[in-house]
C-alpha cells in the first residue's frame, strides 16, 4: 500500500450464502486508489462492481480482507462514521424538501450554523448552475437537474471520497453525455476523489483516470483507459471493452522483434507479449478493427486479400466486413467508403501493422 492512498482495499472477500457452495460477489479484491483520483469500477451486471463500493461506503461488511480510508482501518466502521459520500442511481432525495434544503441536510446534520449553510448554498447552487431552482422540489426537476443536486448535496461537505453508483443510468443519451462532461469537470475543478461505478464502457474510458475491470467478484485488470483499451492482459477484457476481431492461431517462430503466428497456414507477426510464449502454444490474437486499412497506401507488416461482403455507415465512421483466409474480419474507417458497390470490388487488400496485432493466452 502506498502512504498517500486515500482508499485502500486488501484482499477483500464478501460471502453470500453458507454450506459446501458459498457464493462470492467480492473474492480477494485488492487495490488502492490516489488522492484526487477519477477511479472507475466497470463491470457487467454480477461483477462486484456495486458490492466492492458497498464495501468502500460501509454498506456492506466484508468477511475478510481490510478497507482503509486516508490511512484509517474502517472495516468494521458504519457508513456515518467513514468521511465518504454516495451518490445513488436513483439519486435519494428527499421529496418533501425544496432543492436548498436537499443539499443543506449533511451540513444540518453536522450542526453547521444557519449563516454558513446559507452561504455555502448559494456556492453549491453556482457551481452546478441550478441557482434558478433553489425553492424547487425534486419532482418538479429533470433528471439531469435532480443528478446535479444529488452531486451537489453529496459535496457540500467535501468528504475525502465521493462514490457514485452508476449516477448517469437514468438518464437519456444526450442528457447523460452532457452530465457526463459537467461531471469530469467538476471533479478536476475539485481535485476530490471519485470512484465511480458503471456497466458502460465509453463512460468509463472518457471519465476515469484510472480503470478496474471486474469480473466474477475479481478484479482482471487495473489502468489507464489507453492500456485497458490498447494492452489488455486476458482475453475477458480485450472482448469486454470495444470492438476487436480476434483469431486463433499457434506460434510458430519467436523472434526478439516480433512473433510470427501461423492461423490455418497463414504467416502474420504479432507484437511480443508480456507473457512468455515458445514455439507451438496456442493463442488468441487481437485486432482492432480501426487499426486494418482497406487498400493501404504503404506497404504493411501484415496483409492479406479478402472479398468485401458489406459496408455499414456509421455518420462519420464506415464499417467494412471482409471473408479472408483469416476468417471474417471487420474494419472501421473514417471518411468515404472504399466502393459505392461491393459487387464492383469483390477483392480488396487488407493490411495492419505488427504493433496492432495484439497476442493473448488462448
């Protein structure tokens, strides 16, 4: 653990269910997450994304494993006691209290005097542009407008930590990308610690400084979005997060610069590993669909020809699927498509580089 950790979980395990078949929804989830840092815990629905926040909040006691906060054993300590927030999917207000008096509650709690809630009202009001709608009450609010009171109640008091448990679900794709932006910007304006919780990839990549991807209760990968997306370790996440084309193949020869992979009789060279491989192990590789170009202008590492099957427009974006020796394969391009017609160019050449071709353990 390092010193400055602000949140700490170690070898955390939570047990649902007794007897020969315990399930596990946490099972020895370690990790540890920086001051000022947008953590995020992305996971399908059963991951242990939520629980492990439960954990974090005081929710949820675990059954082995500690959780520290700023330094402190909290693991047996309930959620008041711990200086962290959470923001809920269904945002928990209050119904029968004006937007002023939501956000106020922490602070009234904390027997804060009447002339500094007051005043930090009106701040919390103006940094979240919803002064016009201090006397409302929430079932007369948006929901992007009842997701910005939910924040703003949650850091009227600056707790160290503010987790929020997939906070934009609610709401449509064009609110929740607008929510989603104000969201990253507050939180750099705050420098606060968020560890956010959320199913959706392109939320999790566009949000976090840092990414956990959960899976059956355990952790598969820690990183920055670019090494989740462009280096993943197992092949659960290269097919979780993004669009990939992935093929089986054996290696046939290691060299110090690049392994050369045979898939049904086809040569191609794929980027060394992070895992030691020898001549003859089986392995998946992966290829990002944007990383093909249909009829490269320069000669690539990689290439082989194939029959264009179809093409999908995408607004700026165009995908191709193409029948190869490799298998199907798709490519995504920017800008016009490679043909009006497929039946005009039935045979095309498709080519990547070595960089791109990513191996996994099979």
């Amino acid at each position: 653990m390092q010193e400055n950790s602000v949140v700490y979980l170690d070898q955390v395990s939570k047990v649902y269910g007794s007897g020969a078949s315990p399930v596990y929804a946490v099972k020895n989830v370690t990790l540890e997450v920086q001051p000022g840092e947008f953590f995020s815990l992305l996971g399908s629905s059963g991951s242990g994304k939520t629980t492990t926040l439960r954990l974090i909040a005081g929710f949820e006691m675990p059954d082995a494993g500690q959780v520290r906060i700023a330094g402190e054993v909290v693991t047996t300590q309930p959620p008041h006691q711990r200086d962290v927030h959470t923001v809920f999917q269904n945002y928990a207000l209050f119904p029968h209290l004006t937007v002023s008096q939501n956000i106020a509650y922490p602070l009234a709690i904390a027997k804060v005097s009447k002339v500094e809630i007051a005043a930090r009202i009106q701040e919390s009001l103006r940094m979240f542009q919803i002064e016009q709608l201090g006397d409302r009450r929430p079932s007369q609010l948006s929901g992007g407008q009842q997701q910005r009171v939910a924040l703003a109640r949650a850091l009227i008091n600056r707790p160290k930590v503010l987790l929020l448990d997939e906070p934009l679900s609610a709401l449509d794709a064009k609110i929740r990308e607008e929510v989603r932006q104000e969201l990253r910007d507050l939180q750099r304006q705050t420098n606060l610690t968020f560890i956010y919780v959320t199913h959706d990839q392109e939320e999790a990549l566009s949000l976090s400084d840092r990414i956990a991807v959960m899976h059956n209760g355990q952790i598969e990968q820690i990183g920055t979005p670019q090494d989740i997306y462009q280096a993943p370790t197992s092949l659960f996440v290269a097919q979780f997060i993004g669009k990939a084309n992935f093929l089986s193949g054996s290696v046939a020869r290691v060299l110090s610069e690049f392994i050369q992979i045979d898939i049904d009789g086809n040569l191609i060279q794929a980027q060394v590993p992070g895992f030691q491989v020898v001549a003859g192990d089986r392995v998946t590789v992966m290829i990002r669909p944007e990383h093909m170009q249909i009829n490269p202008c320069a000669t690539p590492d990689n290439q082989i020809v194939g029959k264009l099957n179809a093409m999908t427009y995408m607004g700026q974006l165009f995908e191709s699927s193409l029948e190869t020796p490799l298998g199907n394969l798709r490519v995504i391009q920017l800008g016009q498509p490679i043909a009006d017609s497929t039946s005009r160019y039935p045979a095309v050449t498709l080519g990547w580089q070595t960089k791109d071709c990513i191996l996994l353990p099979a």
